[in-house]
C-alpha cells in the first residue's frame, strides 16, 4: 500500500539546502509548498524539476521573511500542511563594528524574527511537525559571525521551548556545517 502523499511548505527553497529537501520530497510524490525570495527564475525552474520528479503538485509563492504582509499572504494561502520546514535564511559574516545597522536588523529579522512569526502564523495549520534550518552557529560560535550566531542560537532556543509548549507537534532544528549554497 502507497503511503498518502504529505504536504511540506519549504521556505528559501529555491536554492541551497532548501532547493535539494524538495527534490527529496518529489522524488517520493508529496504536495509542495515552496518559497522564493529574489530569484523567480530559479523559483520556477525548480518548480518545473520538482513536478518532472513526480511531485503530486507544487506551488510557488514569493516570500520575504522580513515583510509582515508575505508572511500573512503565505500563510493565509498554503492552507494546511503535515510539515513546515523553515530553511530560509541569510548570511552577512562581518565583524559587527563593519556591519552596518541594515545588515543586523536584515540577519536577525530574517533568521529569527521572521522565522518565530511564521511558526506562529503556521502553528495551527501543522498537522505533523516543524523543522527548523538552524546552523552549527547555532551551538559554536564563529569569527566574524557574531550577529549571524546570535540568530542561530535564537532558532535552536526557540525550537526548545515550541518542543515544550506544543508537544502534539514534532519539532527538530537541524544544524548544518557551512553549505555550499549561493
């Protein structure tokens, strides 16, 4: 007997890490929900490779973490999901005196700010689980990364306490070494 198809919304899944857990996903016929951030070509192309794979079917949303309205419209529109997987994210090493104060609001508000307001916008719409992208950053810390550590730790914390206050619901943070994505 053929398992039901799942429903997985991936965000940042147009490239990296994200890009990759989808085509595992296709490859094993689910419903996918995916996220892009700038590049819509790339988004679509991915689409294309998903549904050529065998995905049961594939949506495509453009999404910026920081926008309060990407996240209402994502959320209102994915419906409901079995898992989240929260992989979009962003990189800017630099020692924090060279950072400039954009550079810290856009490293925190994307990698956690806007990651907690989309769990919780999700939350009830998550039948199985939440995955979350943090990084080895997440427990090490690293030269020239203290902004992006800061924010890593945040997700693993997070994810922590969501695993104590919401235990119906599976919660994993997964931490990548350094990836070779964009």
């Amino acid at each position: 007997m053929t398992p039901k198809p799942l429903t997985i919304l991936i965000t940042g899944a147009s490239n990296g890490i994200g890009r990759k857990t989808a085509l595992l996903f296709a490859r094993e016929g689910h419903h996918l929900i995916l996220t892009y951030h700038r590049d819509r070509k790339a988004g679509e192309k991915a689409v294309i490779e998903m549904i050529e794979l065998g995905a049961a079917s594939v949506q495509l949303f453009k999404f910026d973490l920081t926008k309060n309205k990407d996240l209402n419209h994502v959320s209102k529109n994915a419906g409901t999901v079995d898992w989240l997987i929260n992989n979009a994210g962003v990189f800017m090493p630099n020692l924090l005196h060279k950072k400039r104060d954009s550079e810290i609001e856009r490293e925190l508000r994307t990698n956690l700010e806007g990651t907690i307001k989309f769990t919780r916008k999700m939350l009830h719409q998550v039948r199985k689980g939440v995955l979350i992208v943090s990084s080895v950053a997440g427990i090490e810390t690293y030269s020239n990364m203290a902004v992006y550590c800061a924010s890593k730790f945040g997700l693993c914390g997070f994810t922590h306490g969501m695993a104590l206050d919401y235990p119906k619901i599976k919660w994993h943070a997964i931490l990548p070494g350094y990836t070779a994505t964009r």
